[in-house]
C-alpha cells in the first residue's frame, strides 16, 4: 500500500475503541531494515546461478565476520554502559546494524542456493540435455497464456500456450518411473495441417488447453529441453505437441476452482462491451490479459501504462482503501471506510483485510507486484491491529526481505524490481516533490498525483530501458490522465467481480458502468502511442540503463533551478511538447528529416520491406507493410502520411503483410492491392479480414495494368501467366516469391522498379515478357538482396542507386555479399536499411541522391550525376530518358555488363552468357 505520511490528530486525543494515535513527528526516514533487505536480494540474485560450495563458504564467511561484528558490539556496548566513552555506543550500533546485513546476506544466499539445488535434483535435467521423449505427469503451477505471434522471415510463427508447472511423476524411455516435484516449463502447439486451406494457416493451442487452472493434474508426452539460462527456474521446456484436450490426471483445487469461476464470471459480465473495454477491465481488475488484442497492447507499452495491466499494487491499495479508508487515519477515531460504518473493530478490520489481501493474491495471481503490495498491506494490516505506529518504508523493506528468503527467484525478477522501486518512489520522493510543487502555488491534490507519476517513472525509466532500448517521453502526462479512470474502474470492476457467480444480471450491469472508464483509460493510451515523439529509442542493457540514470538525476539537478523561472518553465515545456508532437516544419529544421523533396522512402522495419512513394502533400502510395506493426506506422507517422489512396502487397509472406493494422492504424487507405496468388492461406486470410475490419476494399493486380496518383504514374508488369514459371499444382507460380507484384513507378523524371521478392525463374520471365524494360534510376532489390538473382536483369536495369530493405544481424545473410559487389562493380550505388536505417530518394535525374535517416546517422549521399548531354553507355538517352534496350544483341550497358561480370568472376560466381548464375549448388 501507498499512502501519504501520517497526519497529527488536530484534537488531541483519540477515542479509546480504536486506538491511540500517535503523534506526528518529522524527521529523516527510518532505513534501518533497508540494507539487510538490499543485502539478502543481491545475495540471491548472485547465489541463484553460482556453484553451491563457493555460495556455502560465502555464508560461512559472512556468518564468522556477523559473530565477530556482534562480539565487537557487546564490548563496545558494555564499555558505553559503564560510563567510559559515548562515542563506542554509537560504533557498537553499527556494528550490530553490519551484523545484521552480513546474516541477512547469508541467509539469502543459502535460500537461494537450496531452492536452485531443488532445480538440478532429480533425473529430469539429465534427460532433458538429451532430449529425450518423456511421459510426465504434471502439476499446473500458472494460468496458460497465449504468446503472440511472431514473424521469422517471410512465415509467421505460430502461437503456443506457455505455462509453469511441477513434474510429479516422469516415465523415462529406460522404462523407470520416478516421483519428484521438478519445476518445468510447459510449451503446448497443434499439430500443424497437411492438407486443405487450414495447412497454410499458423496453428494455435486447442482451446480446452487455455482453461487449465492451478493445482490441475495432467499426463502429457513431451519432448525435453534444457532451459535458456542455467540459472532458471525450470529444469527444463517441455514441448507438447497437442491435438485435442489435455489429458487430466486430477482435478484443480476447490479453492482454485472458485477463483477460475470468479474469473470466468468477469469475462462473461464483460461480454456486452466495446471491444477495448471487453478487453481491458479484466485485466485492470485481475490481471487476465487474454483478450487484449496486440496494437493495444503495444500502446500501454509506449505509454507507459503497462502496470495496469499486470495487477499492481495499486489495485490492493484501491481495495483496502475502501475498507480502511486513508491509511494514516485507520487507527484514529476520525478513520473512514467500510470497517467504521460496520462497527467493525481494529483486530476485527485487520482480519477482513488479511483475507481480503490472501484472496486478492489467489483471484489476481501471485505475481511479483501482486506478491510485494500484499505483503506491504499485510504488515500495515498487522500494525493497525496491534496498534503500533507504522511506518511504510520499513514495510517495504521488511516485505522486500520476507519475499526474497520465501521465493529467491523474485530477486531475478525485473516486474519484482519495478514494483519495489516504484513504491519505494512513491514513499521517499513523491511526499517532497509534493511539496515543493505546493510551495509553488500547485493545487495540492495535482501536485501528489503529478509527484507520484513523476517519481515513479523517473526511477523505474532506467529498468525499462534495460529491457526495451527505449525511453518514454510521454508516461507522466498518460498516467496523470489514466489515473482519473483507474480507481471508478477497479471498484466497480470487482464488484462485478464479486456479483458474478450470483447475479449474472447485476453483474453486466456493473460491468457497463465499469466499461465507461476502462474505454477513457484505452483512449488515453492509443491517443498517446499515436504521437511521433511518444517513445525515443535508447541504448538497450545495463549500460544504457546506468546511462539514463546518471542523465536522470543530471536533469533532477538542473530540474530544481529550472522551476524557479517561470519563463524557464514554460519553455521546458514547450520545448517537451515539440518533441513529443514533432510537427514536421520543425522536424525537418531541426534534424534533416524527412527531406522536404523525397520521392521514395525506404522504411527500416526489419527483416520485411516497407517502401513509401510520395504523392503529394500527406498522400502517398505504400508498397508492402513489413513484419511488425509499429515499425511500419513509426515511419508513416515521421513522413507525416495521412492519406493512402492505395497500398500495394506485392506477395502474402508475413514479412511483407504482418505491418497492415500498423498502415492502417490512424489513416485513410483507399484500397488494398495484392498479388494474384492467396498464398500462404493463413496470411492472405489476415490481410483479407484486417482490410475488411477497416472497411477497405482489396483488389487483385492485373499485368499491364497502369494508375496515377500526383506526380506518381505506374505500372503493373508482373505478375503475370508465364510458360516459362513451373506449376505449383493449382497455380501458375512456383511459389508466392516468383507471384510478387513488380511495379515500374515514374515520379518527378526518375524511374524506380520495385521487384518484390521475384526470384531468378520470375525474373527471366519478366524480361521475356518485357523486353522494353531498360537501365533505371532506383532499384529496390529483389528479396532482400539475397544471393538469387537473375544477371541478365542486372545488366538491363543498371541502376544507378539500389535500395536494400533487410533487418539487421539477420539469419539469412542478407544482403548476401555477392550481390552487393555485383551492384557495387557496375557503379551502383547501395544502400541497405540494416546498416543506413530509412533512406530517402530525393533529386531529379540530372542529380539523384539519397538522405540516410536512420538509427546511425542522417547524411546526404550524392550520386554521380547522370551527364546531360554527355553521352551514355548505361541504356539512357542524354537527360535521363529511358530508350529500349536493343535485346537482339545486348547493347544495352555492355560496358558496365562487363565490369559486373569480372566482380562477380573474382567473388567465385559463374555467369554464363544467358541468364544463368550458380551460386553453391543452387543453379537458375
């Protein structure tokens, strides 16, 4: 629990029934318990993957150093007694205070190292660094949850059901059975289909899997695996491979059962909602994240608000305020709350409270947060009703060193760690902050939530740019105005809850009033991801994380000489508004980007491709969507495109569609354009279904077709039926690669070829069916720049800038090196998003050039200009005009032909004289 420091009872005295309350008295804050709590953490954290001789002799040590320490204190102690000297007094508490870290460490320490040996016991391990095939009869620990998707390469990864349990009983292939109580980690996925539409679909687990409760017993059969880490907590990862219902040994307990129906209840009551707040209140009221869709999710993230979905500690606070009413007036007779209008005594309220707290953790789950704010609650709880003073600091502290010695694990834990430092923000920093905003003529209810917000994200910044290389620009002001929503939400959310399993009805009804500010908090979310400046990129690890720490306490500093100007205020402000708006005149001034006359932008989203084509003023023609939503949408946004008026897919690979709902989000798309071949079925079903759910039509690219969009015209010169393409039984194309659309764009004088993923097969069979097709200004290579690729097409095109869209340190070894020499040797010029970020084609042919806007660096690359009036050997007349290649005798860029063809000689890659490049074993 938070609250703020105790209030002096303005009358003097208290009435007897509910305790005396005790004075107010400032002074500094008692951290005492807060280095035997520090000092038992770091001892787990460490012991947990350390040898357990060298963690034995360590608690030895620590254990003789904390008797000799106390042996220490009790001389010094009875010299002070004696009268001879003060000062060995004040020694001898230190000492004691010393001894007591010593032993806290070692007593965390041999926790930890007795809960990892409990890891490493048992024949479980062993097998599973063999990966072995076991039967094993398993103990749900968790609730099942379901991991999103994710895109590896041009398939999307299917979805498995992950959840912790214990292995009571394996059956090893050496025929023995063994009974052990071995933690594991629990992967479940469907059997992938063979045949029919579903087979190019990703499967997800059976649904009978999601509902499993803790304390259900099953029998699996399961292939083993070691842990990522050695230090983990699990002995092992078992992959289950799942086509029908688990195979249920035991049922759950009767108390998890009545947790699972509270549960089950809230989700039903929430049925009738609006899709955010059907998926947000019972994740604000009991963790259950299940429905949250993933570009929701993603928003809480960039806000900041994530912790409203992980159960914090506030969610307990909320109720136990409605119990106790303000904590530091809970023994006083001018105490409010539930308790004081039932007539219900101090013990009598702290006992409703404990099991309020107990129950909390069952409905919502242990996890850290969860864990951290009941036991704060319950050592407040205990206060209150042996009527002692209380003190939250050393609550926490005393919280922090109970749930280390009981879960060492937690000390490995960042949600434990985020937890404790922002509630111990809340205890120290907030109350002064408060202050000195009151001092400042601030309201004083503004000015404790916007000390809270602030104190908070300043010292839990650090640990979330440990984990996502990002920092926030935006979560004070999203928590400040979510924080309106949370407690109406909470409350009525549980009394849903609660009303559930006996009053379906009422239950809805709740649930309805609760859906009003469940939908603002959504609001406020998706409002503030939205903003170009929401998030910045950081450097990622404990170094960035130190980095932003010493920054932090660097601005704090200059922080409080700010905030005696006014005027130094305002433009602090202005100045953090400008950031987070980023409005593009200024942008543009500022860092050089976007240029104000791009044509083409190649986006950085990954190991996909993204491709922006300018078409006026907000208005643009989008190519492909790359693998990850908000990617896609972060470069839309910084481009400041509105308005798409059509966005070609040019195949159904997830690298390439995965990014829609990021195009979609926040703009007006016309139609959606995609290939011919609805390939893989599972993705061109995804892209069919998003585009509908946003109302957009989807259209089918036609060979020969041509548009215009403002300075933009283009044609559709592949896909198209082609003898020379084997048949994929019930298509004409080999593959979804060899049906990309290729599209030929000319805009302000220049000509770019967009070739999709188009591999040599489709590649010869474009130039067969265009045999017009000549040199170009910009190339945006085929596949990622793979090894693949048609020679004969590199010598029509010779393009003066190429354009690479790959991720960076990718598997694939994209770009591969051989085709970046072969671009390089005829004079190409080639830029590659993995190692130059978003790119920017800007220029006319008399002079092209290319503006580098990514994560490195912003600079210009100039090209050679193209020689008007000079002549030309590379397939141009004078001025840049495209003539048709002479392809009778291969006229067309001989000369550059030839320098292309002794690079790649020299790199080891034979071209023979037509269209042939063997590349290893792999011959086109």
């Amino acid at each position: 629990m938070t609250s703020t420091p105790e209030d002096e009872n303005p009358a003097g005295r208290a009435d007897p029934s509910y305790g005396r309350a005790d004075a107010h008295r400032d002074g500094p804050a008692d951290l005492r318990l807060v280095g035997p709590a520090g000092a038992a953490w770091a001892a787990a954290a460490a012991a947990l993957g350390a040898p357990g001789g060298m963690v034995a002799a360590g608690c030895a040590m620590a254990v003789a150093l904390a008797a000799l320490a106390l042996w220490r204190a009790r001389a010094k102690g009875g010299r002070a007694a004696r009268g001879y000297d003060s000062a060995p007094g004040r020694s001898a508490g230190a000492l004691v205070a010393l001894a007591a870290v010593l032993l806290c460490a070692a007593a965390g320490a041999a926790s930890a190292a007795l809960h990892a040996a409990d890891v490493r016991r048992g024949p479980l391990p062993t097998w599973a660094h063999r990966y072995a095939r076991l039967t094993v009869e398993l103990e749900v620990t968790d609730d099942p949850r379901v991991t999103r998707p994710k895109v590896h390469g041009s398939e999307r990864m299917p979805s498995a059901l992950v959840f912790t349990a214990e292995a009571v009983r394996i059956a090893t292939p050496d025929g023995r059975v063994t009974t052990a109580r071995t933690p594991v980690l629990a992967v479940v996925q469907q059997r992938a289909a063979k045949h029919g539409k579903a087979a190019g679909e990703p499967p997800s687990p059976p649904p009978e899997w999601r509902g499993l409760l803790p304390s259900t017993r099953i029998r699996v059969v399961a292939r083993a695996a070691p842990p990522l880490a050695a230090a983990d907590r699990t002995a092992a990862v078992l992959r289950v491979t799942a086509d029908g219902p688990p195979n249920e040994v035991a049922p759950p307990s009767a108390l998890q059962r009545l947790a699972g129906s509270l549960r089950t209840g809230l989700r039903r009551a929430t049925d009738g909602l609006t899709p955010d707040a059907r998926a947000l209140l019972p994740g604000l009221v009991v963790g259950d994240v299940s429905r949250v869709p993933p570009d929701l999710d993603d928003a809480f993230s960039t806000t900041d608000l994530t912790h409203l979905l992980a159960v914090s500690g506030s969610n307990l606070t909320i109720v136990l305020a409605l119990l106790i009413g303000p904590p530091h007036l809970a023994a006083r007779a001018e105490r409010r709350g539930l308790a004081r209008r039932l007539g219900l005594s101090l013990r009598g309220t702290a006992l409703v409270g404990g099991a309020l707290a107990l129950g909390f953790v069952v409905v919502c789950r242990p996890d850290p947060s969860v864990l951290r704010a009941a036991a704060c609650g319950l050592i407040t709880l205990l206060a209150i009703g042996t009527g002692r003073r209380r003190s939250l600091l050393p609550a926490l502290a005393a919280a922090v060193l109970l749930l280390v010695l009981y879960d060492p694990w937690l000390a490995r834990r960042y949600g434990f760690l985020l937890s404790v430092l922002a509630t111990g923000a809340l205890l120290l920093l907030a109350p002064r902050w408060s202050a000195a905003l009151q001092r400042r003529r601030v309201p004083p209810r503004l000015a404790e939530v916007v000390a809270a917000a602030a104190a908070a994200q300043a010292v839990c910044a650090p640990v979330v740019a440990v984990l996502a290389a990002r920092v926030g620009l935006i979560g004070v002001p999203c928590n400040l105005l979510a924080e309106l929503a949370v407690a109406p939400a909470t409350i009525l959310g549980f009394a849903a809850l609660a009303a559930a399993p006996v009053a379906l009805p009422v239950a809805k009804a709740l649930a309805w009033c609760a859906g009003w500010p469940a939908e603002w908090i959504a609001a406020v979310a998706r409002t503030g991801a939205e903003l170009p400046g929401a998030e910045v990129g950081w450097p990622g690890g404990w170094v960035g994380g130190l980095m932003l720490a010493v920054t932090t306490v660097v601005l704090l500093a200059v922080g409080r000489r700010v905030l005696r100007r006014r005027w130094l205020c305002a433009l602090s402000a202005l100045a953090l508004v400008l950031a987070v708006c980023r409005p593009a005149p200024l942008t543009r001034v500022l860092t050089g980007w976007p240029p104000p006359d791009w044509r083409v932008v190649a986006c950085d989203v990954g190991q996909g491709d993204g491709l922006v084509l300018a078409a006026g003023d907000g208005t643009a023609l989008v190519v492909d969507a790359g693998p990850e939503p908000r990617a896609i949408d972060r470069c839309l946004t910084g481009l400041g495109i509105h308005r798409i008026p059509l966005l070609i897919l040019t195949h159904f690979h997830a690298d390439h569609v995965d990014g829609l709902p990021g195009v979609l989000r926040g703009r007006s798309v016309g139609a959606v354009e995609t290939t011919t071949l609805q390939e893989p079925y599972g993705q061109a079903k995804f892209v069919r279904e998003a585009a509908a759910g946003a109302g957009v039509p989807v259209l089918r690219a036609a060979p020969g077709e041509r548009r215009h969009l403002g300075p933009l015209t283009w044609e559709v010169l592949w896909p198209g039926a082609s003898p020379w393409l084997p048949s994929a039984g019930d298509g004409e194309f080999s593959g979804p690669n060899d049906a990309s659309v290729a599209v030929l764009v000319r805009t302000g004088g220049l000509t770019v070829l967009l070739l999709g993923d188009l591999e040599p097969p489709a590649q010869q069979a474009l130039l067969a069916a265009h045999p017009e097709l000549a040199a170009v200004d910009v190339l945006k290579v085929a596949h990622h720049g793979s090894a693949y690729q048609d020679p004969e097409l590199m010598r029509r095109l010779i393009p003066r800038l190429a354009l690479i869209s790959c991720g960076a340190g990718n598997p694939y070894g994209h770009p591969a090196p051989r085709t970046v020499a072969a671009l390089r040797a005829g004079g190409t010029r080639v830029l590659r998003t993995d190692t130059d970020g978003a790119i920017a084609v800007v220029g006319t042919p008399d002079r092209l050039s290319a503006v580098v806007g990514g994560r490195r660096s912003r600079r210009r690359l100039a090209t050679r200009p193209t020689g008007r009036g000079s002549g030309r050997s590379d397939g141009r007349e004078p001025g840049g005009a495209l003539r048709p290649c002479d392809t009778r005798d291969g006229s067309c860029g001989t000369r550059r032909f030839v320098r292309i063809r002794r690079h790649v000689r020299h790199a080891g890659v034979r071209v023979a004289p037509r269209a042939t490049l063997r590349v290893g074993s792999r011959a086109t």
